[in-house]
C-alpha cells in the first residue's frame, strides 16, 4: 500500500492487521499519545466537511503528530488558479502523509500521480469515501462480531453515495454477504459498482419500500439524498424525502439489527431513532477516528517515494462532466482495458 485511494488498495491482510491495530488502540491508547510525534498530515479540504475532517485531523493529534492544510479553497491558492499538481507537489514536501476531500471525482488518484508521500483519499465528488469505509467495517466488526454472512440494506442516494460505492467495493471481499437496494430508480447504484458485486457474487435484490425491506436485515445504513450533487434544485426537493426512517418502521426491523449512517444527515433518519439501542450511527463516527488512527500510523511512516507520472497525450476526455479530467487539463489518459476511466471509474465505452 502506498495509497489509499479507494478499499481495494488495501490487501485482506492489511485490512485485519488495521483492525488489530483499532482494537489495542480502544484498549490501550495510552501507548499510542506520541506514535507519531513530529509527523505531519497536510489536510486539503476543498469541500465542507464535519466528521471526516475532523476525526483525521483529532486522530493525527492524539497519536502527538501536527496538521496543516484548509478547510476553504478560497482561502488556499487555489482561488489564484493554483492547479491540483502543484498544490500537491509543494505540500509533499511539508508533510508525511496527505488527506484530500475534493468536488471532481478521481481528484485523489489525480493527486497521487504527483505526490511523494501517501494520500489519503477523504471523498472525490460522488465516486469513493475508503476511510468512511473502514469506519464502517470496524463498526460492524465491533459490533457484529464480523462481517462474513450479513445482510446488509442501502437506502437512499445510492447513485451519489460515495461512502455506499466504497462500502460494496470492500463487502465483495466477504463471504456470504447479501444487499438489499433501496432507492428511487433516479437515485439508482452506478453501473460500475453493481457490475463489481456481481462479480464477486454478491447477492443482490432491489426495493422500492423501505418498510418491506427492514425485516430480514442485520444491518440498515441509512444515506441522505445529496444536494450538492443535483443541477436541478427541483429535482432534489422532489426526491430528498422519499425514504424516511422512523421508529414505527423500525418495529418491523429486528431487535439486533443495526441503523448506521455516515452522517450528515437530512431528514431521512428522524430524530426519534436516536433513543433507539439499534441506533449506532454516532458510536460509528466515534469508531472512525479509532480506525483513522490505526491508518495514519500506517501511512505516515512510509519512506517517500518518486511519482512515475504518465505522459499526456492527446484526445482523451472522460464523458462523466464531473471527472477531475475536465478540471486538470494536464492529466494523462488513464483508461483500463475494458474502457473504463481509471480516475472516476464512468464507463467510457457506449456512454453507459
């Protein structure tokens, strides 16, 4: 591993030995206060974010390591027209590791082609979210025992989710998982991530109604309909209420059955369900500052390393419009052989 730009980065392996790394830190964080004293994570956060800014950022300072970094882009270089590349070429040198929260997706890979430190991919647009996803696991694993064999239901904006594509990426990787889709057919799974799970064989079914799925769940990971992600305003008023949590639907869920979110959330859990013991969503956020920690002492010791970049060529151009490719038009084509962009992973071939 020399980055983490989505889970399958990380080897099964790997993977455990952070989960072993979590659970000594849980019990013994005494002994982790200065792992990474006199370290350094430059933060680059050119989109709002509450918890995963803060918890990478809590994280390096319990471990006794610093931050630099924005929260504001327009308060960065970047509202001089600073490119990607250089922002990360300059903080490499700061810095030894970096975290990146961007707009565009594949913008983490983008960086990673001219960094000399590890990145640390914090969300690129409405693509991937790994170290959501490791809060997640760790969540479940805590709390379940493993993830081998769960049913697991995604409900709500599961074409923007970045954190639901990086959860299914990582669940192909065990063993008798099932998923139970739960969407508006607008807000429906991308293309690339369903064709990852039939891959791995992941049974999946699809529901319109979330009250007919919740009964045969071990676990409901509740997602908010995204705003930032919609041209059309009206189209997001018309869709951002459709799945709505309550307590008389959880009567039907099961009394061990889990209700996880990444958070924020919008109105489709209802505050009501916070009383609920199911309700584990603020115990998860808690959890992903733990497992940060257990990734940062990873990350940050790795020696630094020269970027093999790419040479550009002409006439490539990705056909999602949110792909970092349209943004940086310095980038190189990166495609793989089944034609698919390597930065968003938007299947190129027939515009699917």
């Amino acid at each position: 591993m020399r980055h983490l730009i989505d889970f399958p980065d990380l080897s099964q392996r790997e993977w455990q030995d952070l989960y072993r790394r979590f659970e000594d830190i849980l019990e013994h964080p005494g002994d982790y206060r200065d792992a990474l004293r006199g370290q350094t994570l430059a933060s680059l956060f050119y989109e709002p974010s509450t918890r995963t800014r803060l918890s990478l950022e809590a994280a390096m300072q319990r471990l006794g390591g610093g931050v630099i970094g924005f929260s504001d882009p327009t308060a960065s270089s970047v509202s001089k027209g600073e490119t990607l590349k250089d922002t990360i070429m300059m903080v490499s040198g700061y810095a030894d590791a970096v975290a990146i929260r961007h707009p565009r997706e594949g913008a983490a890979l983008a960086a990673a082609l001219y960094a000399s430190r590890p990145v640390i991919n914090a969300g690129d647009g409405g693509h991937c979210h790994p170290t959501q996803t490791l809060t997640d696991l760790a969540t479940l694993t805590r709390l379940r025992g493993g993830i081998d064999g769960l049913r697991v239901g995604l409900c709500g904006d599961l074409k923007y989710g970045r954190t639901v594509h990086s959860l299914l990426t990582a669940l192909c990787r065990f063993e008798g998982v099932s998923v139970t889709l739960v969407s508006a057919p607008e807000l429906a799974l991308p293309i690339y991530t369903r064709r990852a799970c039939e891959k791995a064989g992941i049974q999946m079914t699809e529901e319109r109604d979330l009250r007919s799925a919740v009964g045969g769940l071990d676990v409901l990971y509740m997602t908010r309909v995204q705003r930032e992600r919609f041209a059309d305003p009206a189209e997001y008023q018309r869709l951002k209420d459709r799945y709505v949590l309550t307590l008389d639907i959880l009567k039907g869920a099961g009394r061990d059955m889990l209700v996880m979110h990444p958070l924020p959330r919008a109105g489709e859990v209802d505050i009501s369900v916070d009383e609920d013991s199911r309700a584990v969503y603020f115990e998860q956020a808690r959890l992903g500052m733990v497992i940060r920690m257990a990734l940062l002492l990873e990350m940050c010791k790795l020696p630094s390393f020269t970027p093999a970049v790419p040479q550009k060529k002409d006439g490539f151009a990705c056909a999602n419009p949110n792909c970092i490719t349209h943004q940086e038009g310095y980038l190189p084509p990166l495609a793989n052989a089944e034609g698919v962009c390597r930065y968003c992973e938007y299947i190129l071939a027939n515009l699917i």
